[in-house]
C-alpha cells in the first residue's frame, strides 16, 4: 500500500518538475506579488484636493483655510469665488469636495453668534466622504474655539482651561507599519491560489488526456490515488508558505511573535482545505476549462468576502454568514493572530474548528464523488 | 456558467462590499462608573459604527482583549470623568486600538474621538453662549455613503477581464494543445482573421454579460445610469477588445491551457484587484506602482465607468482615458499579429 503511494506521489513530482515553465509560474508568480503588491495598499486618507469658493474673501474666512490646509490632510487644488469652477474641477475626479463660505461670513457671525458654511463632497468612495466629514468637522470645532477666545475675552480663560483630550494608543504596530495587515493576508490567498488551482486542474487534466482511464484500469486503490494526488501539492503548498514567510520576515520586517510550530500546524490543515476543495472542483467538471472557471468564481468570492479590504462586520448580515464558510477568511484571521499577537491555540478554537470540519466536509465528498470507473 | 457566475458575483460584492467600519466591537473599561461615563458608553453604543462587546473590570486583561481577533478597540474611562466634565475641566479618556490594520485603527480613532468630543461640548455648551461655525456637509452622487457605487463598477471591471482573458486564452490554446491549430495554420486563412474570428464569439459573450450585470445593479442594487448608454458601451466594447486582446497574447505565448489558466489567474487577478483603484487609492501608492497602474488597463474603464453611471458625464471629461484605452488596443492588436506570424514560420 504504501510502495504504490510513493510510486504515485514520484510521478506527481516527476510531471511537475518536468514541467519547467508551470513551476516558474508557481513560485515566481507568488513571489513577484507578494514583493509589489502590498506597497499599494495605503488606505489612510490624506491629500483630499479642495475646492474651495471663498465669497467673503475677509481675514476669517482666510484664517480658516488656513486651518483646513495645515491638518495635513487637505491640499487646496481651486481657489475661486465661482461655484461651478469649483463644480467642473470636482466633476473631472481633480478635486474631492467643495468648500463654500458665504457672502458676508465674518460680519454675519460676530453679529448673529452663528454660520454656516457650505460642504459638497463627492461621495461615490463612501468611506473617503464620511472620513473627509470626519476631518473637516474637527477642524472647525478647534477653530470654533479659537475664534471664541479671540472674540470673547471674558469667557477666554474658561475655554483653554477645558476641553476633552482623547489620548490614543496604537498597540501590536508601533512603527505604523501599513504592510502588517496585508502581507499575511495576500500570503494566505496566494498559497490558496495555487494549492487550489494546481489541485482543481490535476485530475480533470487526466481525465482530458485520458490517462485516468488507465489508472482507473490499474489495481491502485482509490484512497491511494487521491493521496498520491494531494500529498504533492500539500508539500509544495507547504514550501510555498515558508517563501512566503520568509520575505514577509526579512523583506517586509514582519516579526514573527507566536509560535511557529503552532503555525505550521495550522497551515497543515489549512492545505488540506485548499485541496480537498480543488478536488472536490475536480471531480465535478469535466474539462479544466470548466474546473478554471469554477475555482475563478470561487477564488474571487474567498478573497473578496475574507475581510482583507473590507471588514466583514460592515456586510449585511446574510453576507456576513457566508463568510463562515469561507475558509481564507479563518486562515487569514489565524496567520494574523499568531505572527502579530502570539495567540495561542486556545485562543484559535472557533477558527481551527471550523478548519478541521471543512477538510473533513472537502475530502470525505471527494473521495465519494470520484468514482473510479467514472 | 459563464454566464451565471458573474452576475452573481457582482451582486453579490455589490451588497457585502463596504470599506465603512459598521458595528465594530470594542470593549470597555469604565473605571468613572458615573451617570457621564454610562451616558457617553450609551451614545457610543447607539452609534451605527460600533457596539460594546465587553466591559473589562482590570487593566491586566488589555492584552487578552485583542487576542481572539474580534475586538478592535478598548476605551478607557479614568477616574474623575464626571467631576471634571461637571466643573468644565481638561479632561481626558484613553483609545487602545489594535493597530494591524493601521487604516481600520485610524478611522476607528477617528470616529470614536469624534463622538467623545461631540458629547464633551454638548455638555459645556449648556453652560456658555459661544460662537459657532456649522458645517453643512452635502454627499454628492451617493447620500447614503454605500460601498455599490464604488465597488460595482471595478468589480465589474475585474470580472470582465478575467473572463475574457481567460476565455480567450484558454480556447486558443486547447487548440494547439489538440493539434487542431496545425490544421487552421495551413489554411488559406490570414492569421489575422483566425484571431478575429476566435475573439468575436466572445466579445459577443462579453457584452450579454455586461447587460445582465447592469440590468441587476439597476434594479436590485440601485445603481443609477445617468449617463449616456451608447457611450458606455462604446466604453465597454473598446474595454473587452483589450481584455479579448491580452487572451490571444497570452495564448500565443504558452503551450499548455494549464499554463494559459495559471498565467490569466495569478497574473491578472491581484494586480488588477489592487492597482485599478477601486480598492486603494492610486494617489497614495509610491511612485513606481502609480506609474505602473497606468498599464492596467482596468483602471481606465474603472474611472470611465463610474463617471459615465454615477456622475453623467460624457465624452468631453473622459476622452482621455478613452484614448488610453484605445492606445492599448492598437499595440496588442499590432503585436499579437506580429507574434502570430512569427510562429508560421
């Protein structure tokens, strides 16, 4: 039993290395991507280009733009008394919100306590408009203050000595380190990339060739078979990883803080959810034109529902219990866990859970769907 | 399938997808335990953008609070909230903020440092007449802040290139892997036309897909059309001309559909997933990868699409990028045509 497993798992390595370019792909690929792609992914929100119509062109209004401008997060691209220049530059995508003061704005507000100014922000990115809100509102609540103890002396003292300081703490990521939530994710998606796919092509590729019939004719077991086609995959998956791994420590400076080996044993099962999952696509299709396109319609659900770009708690509830079955979005959570805060296995115990049910859902359905004399 | 997929896909993304950070958990250590700080806790609780998760009864346990992954934020309350608020003194209250995802932390620091202070002044306002300046925030094209009117236009972007590149590719390649392509090569036919004739199939596939997809956002996820049709087709059709373009050439290149399938997949997805914009802004990247997004050829239709749906512009503000498109066709055109000679010989 076990001499015919080695002799399968020899052929799966001696087609794979025989097969320069396809290794090229499966380790260079992976590699190029993780090295680029996560310098993209700055989120912070700063540079939002102002347009701003000054109609009261007086020291307050210019007082206040100034403000505005030297929060470092705003830049001004208009300056102008004309809305609808201010309108056209935020139609061409060149500036993100319109600030409008009004006619008169300095002597209206000494006079009646009270102004308003006018924001217009472009808000097909709902996130950057509700962060610019954000920014601009505490802006104008500082410079509220400021103008209180210019224009109300007697009420002066009491406003500097109050006021609400909200100290914040950054913890995990002293260095704010953009790269540290990112790395270990696309690392995941990219192991499961290729675990997936290698492992979702390989039989239907014997099926299209047509050498499974000979193997389906030999007198291999059907479980030897489908570990003769697993193991390779799980031990390249596994090297993979470790690549992976090692850029992320010494190219991205991403230190490793729990234990490794609690982390390989995770990755262990998390390969054997990959490739259950490939096989399970294989079994069902019958050309690898039809397994691509199943694991593509997957794949993009996997990573786009994992909560690496966007938080799953802002998806509706239904979509949200999707997400429990996505095993990225388990693994993603746990490689973060264990390389950033050291959370130990018992702190893991939903996520490895729900882990070992899907390798175990995954394999049991494809060894019972691949029929032997199919 | 093809054709199912991904008009599931997209509505799918379409509803799930937002970048707002909703009911985020934090944990709570009051240790003011006074009608201020439960009023604050209530107001920050009624906030759509966060829920309390736990109340932390010593500072020993900060660190298991952030161990299972679930709770972003701790909020700590000192002693002598009250007093201070109550006689108008400097006062101050503490944010721990899991920092891994550094973007997540700063809207989180953000928003909640909003709130605190929002309900700091209403307390002292109470007391003293003083001047304000009231923003009147308007949100143009989209009120209510969704994640559709971004997220459905590069997802629609994304889902179309890799189809038709995959499609292409992979369809080309089986050919030769068959050995059917020997056949087409000593034909009378040009090579020009075998590649016309294997992409128009699927330009035609490409185009359904897309109606179906905009019929669904218009319906089910709301999204409007204001601007032109025609032109969003025209837009589209130079856009799927390029996809179809990168297939053969990727074809061309590659011997086995395997290979074809491994290079569409893995060269296309991320790149295009995180350099079209639609997930990170383009002006935030370092200088290389912005120029380097110049060539996806997804962050062109991504920008043209979502002015022509959700702002209505028309061609006067987004020739450019048009053009861009357009430039691109003509050298995968030239070279793809070059490529295939090269082979007949």
């Amino acid at each position: 039993m076990f001499r015919q497993l080695s002799i399968l798992i020899k052929k799966e390595f001696r087609q794979i290395f025989r097969n320069k370019s396809i290794l090229a792909i499966i380790f260079v690929a992976p590699m190029m991507q993780l090295l680029i792609l996560p310098l993209a992914a700055n989120y912070e929100i700063k540079n939002i280009n102002l347009a701003v119509v000054d109609q009261d062109h007086s020291t307050l209004s210019r007082d206040l733009i100034n403000d505005i401008t030297s929060s470092g997060y705003f830049r001004i691209y208009y300056y102008g008394a004309s809305y609808d220049a201010a309108y056209e530059t935020l139609e061409e995508e060149k500036s993100d919100l319109i600030l409008q003061i009004p006619q008169n704005f300095e002597k209206n507000l000494v006079r009646e306590n009270s102004q308003k100014i006018s924001i217009a922000i472009n808000a097909i990115n709902g996130t950057k408009a509700g962060l610019s809100g954000t920014y601009l509102s505490a802006i104008l609540k500082k410079f509220n203050q400021k103008i209180n103890i210019q224009y109300h002396p007697q009420i002066a003292e009491k406003i500097k000595n109050s006021g609400l300081e909200v100290r914040s703490s950054l913890w995990f990521n002293q260095t704010y380190n953009y790269r540290l939530s990112l790395v270990p994710g696309i690392l995941v998606f990219l192991i499961t990339l290729v675990a997936g796919m290698l492992s979702a092509l390989n039989i239907v590729a014997e099926k299209e060739i047509g050498t499974i019939e000979q193997i389906n004719v030999s007198p291999i077991k059907k479980s030897n078979f489908i570990l003769g086609k697993t193991i390779p995959f799980w031990i390249l998956g596994n090297v993979v990883f470790t690549i992976g791994l090692l850029i992320s420590r010494f190219i991205y400076g991403i230190e490793i803080h729990g234990n490794l080996l609690l982390l390989y044993f995770f990755v262990a099962i998390y390969l054997m959810v990959v490739l259950g999952y490939g096989l399970l696509i294989s079994t069902f299709s019958e050309t690898q034109q039809q397994a691509m396109f199943i694991n593509f319609f997957f794949v993009m659900i996997f990573i786009l529902m994992s909560g690496l770009f966007t938080p799953i708690e802002s998806m509706p509830n239904w979509a949200q219990k999707i997400t429990y079955f996505n095993p990225l979005r388990y693994m993603i959570e746990i490689v973060r866990l264990i390389i950033l805060k050291d959370s130990k296995l018992t702190d893991l115990f939903p996520q490895i859970s729900a882990l070992i049910a899907m390798a175990v859902v995954f394999n049991s359905l494809a060894i019972w769907n691949y029929r032997k004399r199919g | 399938m093809i054709f199912g997929m991904p008009i599931v896909q997209v509505l799918l993304f379409g509803f799930a997808l937002s970048t707002e950070i909703k009911n985020t958990k934090i944990a709570v250590f009051d240790q003011d335990k006074t009608q201020e700080s439960a009023q604050l806790l209530e107001k920050i609780n009624q906030n759509l953008y966060f829920d309390i998760a736990e109340n932390i009864r010593s500072d020993k346990e900060f660190e298991q609070v952030f161990k299972t992954g679930e709770k972003k934020v701790i909020l700590n309350i000192p002693r002598g909230f009250s007093k201070n608020i109550n006689n108008a003194e400097k006062t101050d209250i503490q944010l721990i903020v899991d920092g891994i995802d550094i973007n997540l932390a700063n809207q989180i620091t953000n928003f909640l440092e909003n709130i605190a202070t929002d309900f700091y002044t209403k307390k002292q306002l109470q007391t003293t007449n003083q001047m304000v300046i009231k923003p009147e925030i308007r949100m143009l094209y989209n009120p209510q802040l969704k994640g559709a009117p971004n997220f459905v236009p590069g997802v629609m972007a994304m889902i179309l290139l890799i189809v038709c590149v995959m499609m292409t590719a992979i369809s080309i390649v089986k050919e030769k892997e068959t050995g059917t392509m020997e056949i087409l090569l000593v034909s009378p036919m040009k090579p020009a036309f075998i590649i016309i004739s294997k992409a128009v199939p699927y330009l035609f596939l490409s185009l359904l897909i897309l109606v179906s997809i905009l019929i669904l956002s218009v319906t089910l996820l709301e999204l409007p059309i204001h601007g032109s049709l025609f032109l969003l087709f025209a837009v589209s059709f130079v856009y799927i001309t390029v996809s179809l373009l990168l297939g053969i050439l990727i074809s061309i290149f590659t011997q086995t559909q395997q290979q074809a399938m491994l290079i569409s997949l893995l060269g296309m997805m991320l790149p295009t997933l995180l350099l079209s914009g639609f997930m990170f802004p383009i002006e935030n990247m370092p200088i290389p990868l912005q120029v380097i997004s110049n060539i996806i050829p997804a962050k062109w239709y991504y920008l043209m699409i979502k002015n022509i749906m959700i702002k209505g512009t028309g061609l006067f503000i987004i020739w450019k990028e048009l053009l861009v498109l357009l430039g691109m066709m003509g050298v995968l055109f030239v070279v793809a045509i070059k490529k295939f000679k090269i082979r007949l010989e």
